[in-house]
C-alpha cells in the first residue's frame, strides 16, 4: 500500500487555548494512539490533501522531531460551515501486527446484465480489511464481467490468503438490477441458440434434439 509523508511538529500543550492558536496558524491538531503513549503533535492543513482529499486509501508516516512513525487515518474532524480539518486521530501500526482498515472496492470487467439495460448497484464501495501492514491492498478488486440481470456479487468472492474482510461472505457487494430498458437475456440465449442452428443447418448438420 502506498503511504503519505507528514511531517509534523511536536506539542506539549494540549489545551481548548492552545489548540485554538494552531487552528488560527493554519495547523491541525492531531494524536496518535496505539503506542506507549499518546503522542500529541501538530502539522500544517495542506499536509493532509493527498491523505484525506482523495478516495485510495494510505498508510502515513509521520515525521516528528526525526523520529518517523507508521500510522493509518483512525479519524477525522471537520469545521460544520467551512469544512476545514479540525483534528486527525492516528493509529500507530507495527510491520507484525495485524491491522484494520477501510478499503476501496474498485469495479472491473463489462457487465451483461448492464450491456443489457440493466442498472449495476454498488451497494459497497468500501470494504472493512484486516492484514499486516505489508499486506494491506490499496484497493480490492471486484469484478463484474460475468453478472447477468438479477445476479449479485458477494463479499466471498474477492477473498484472498493476504488479508480478511471483516465482513459476512453473504455481503452483497454489487448488483445487477432490472430497468424499464432492459433486455430479458433469456431472450437472448434462445436468438443465440436459433441463430446457432441456422448455421448448423446451413452447413448440412443436424442440431440436437432436446429430450
């Protein structure tokens, strides 16, 4: 998994006054849990647009004081009217111990049941992950191509030995639904199998017989 740099700066105190002067100087106040201690520190708001501003996800090593320290997002806070970044809460990870985290779901593959005028629903476009760090996948890849109307796609099938979705195999991760276009693809099957005995007895064969 790709990983974000942040350097990052330091702070002892952690007070509603002090942590009102970083925001008025443009920093965001931010903790990491998950070690010894908490450690409280602070970096500029444009640090975090690769991080927060996008939908891949990332692990982030943060730089404080020249010590580098490997965390993912654990959450965030937002200002209700300016949407600016009012605190981050990190989460220290270590390479040999398993981690969770919120993971893409992208979608791949051409669908016939969309080919078809049906609709796909992407009931889960992220997926809750648990791995080593090391094997966190920067997204999990779901593919779509063999749906028909009517078929949905289950958490089951993008299993993997790297890594656990904390979520039940029956998850309906996406489905081809129905539409007032779509085409009934049991129609479809019995052109093609028309169409395959045309041939078939243009060229002098005899198709088979159902019993």
């Amino acid at each position: 998994m790709k990983s974000v740099e942040i350097a990052g700066s330091k702070r002892e105190s952690v007070g509603k006054k002090a942590t009102k002067a970083l925001r008025n100087a443009g920093l965001v106040p931010c903790v990491i849990y998950g070690g010894d201690k908490p450690l409280h520190f602070s970096a500029p708001e444009l640090a975090f647009k690769d991080l927060v501003y996008t939908p891949n996800a990332h692990t982030v090593e943060i730089e404080l004081d020249g010590t580098k320290i490997n965390a993912i997002l654990q959450d965030i806070q937002f200002h209700p009217v300016t949407d600016n970044i009012l605190h981050i809460d990190f989460y220290q990870i270590f390479d040999d111990k398993p981690v969770m985290m919120n993971i893409p779901v992208h979608f791949v593959g051409s669908s016939r049941g969309v080919r078809n005028g049906g609709v796909l629903r992407k009931t889960n476009r992220v997926l809750r992950v648990k791995a080593l760090p090391e094997n966190l996948p920067d997204f999990l890849e779901a593919d779509i191509s063999e749906l028909k109307i009517g078929n949905k796609l289950y958490v089951a099938a993008l299993a993997s030995d790297d890594y656990t979705i904390m979520h039940k195999e029956n998850t309906v991760v996406c489905q081809v639904r129905t539409s007032r276009t779509a085409i009934t693809e049991d129609e479809d099957d019995e052109e093609e199998g028309a169409e395959g005995a045309e041939d078939a007895a243009a060229e002098g064969e005899t198709p088979a017989s159902e019993e």
